[in-house]
C-alpha cells in the first residue's frame, strides 16, 4: 500500500499534485493508497502532533514493506 503524506499549506508540493499522484495510483495503477493531509502545515511539519502521526505512517510502511512486523 502506498502511504502519502501532504501539507494542506505545501507550497514546494502543491496539495493538487498529491491529489494527481493519488488519481493515478488508484485509477492507472489500481493500486491501494492512503492519503494523509495536514492542515495548516506546509512542506514538513511542524505540529507535535502531526510529526508524531507522520513518522508512524512511515515507520508503519517500513514494517509492511519490508516484512519487520511479526
């Protein structure tokens, strides 16, 4: 599953390319994805609590991707 990760604010990745990236994963590719948004934060965060919610997105990825869940 892919996990993406956007700022509401991100002005270096414009939300509508996350929009696009998650359009062409679901409809080319038919594959699964999770979209996550942040409001109010740009590229990178920097709400604790979003920067907590990220890096278990990621870390949460690692795990399935590379089988280290048990």
């Amino acid at each position: 599953m892919y996990k993406i990760l956007q700022g509401s604010e991100d002005k270096v990745v414009p939300p509508n390319q996350a929009d696009a990236i998650v359009k062409t994963i679901r409809e080319e590719l038919h594959g699964k994805v999770e979209y996550l948004v942040f409001e109010g934060e740009g590229h990178g965060w920097r709400r604790s609590e979003n920067i907590k919610a990220a890096l278990e997105k990621e870390l949460g990825f690692y795990e399935e991707v590379l089988g280290l869940k048990n």
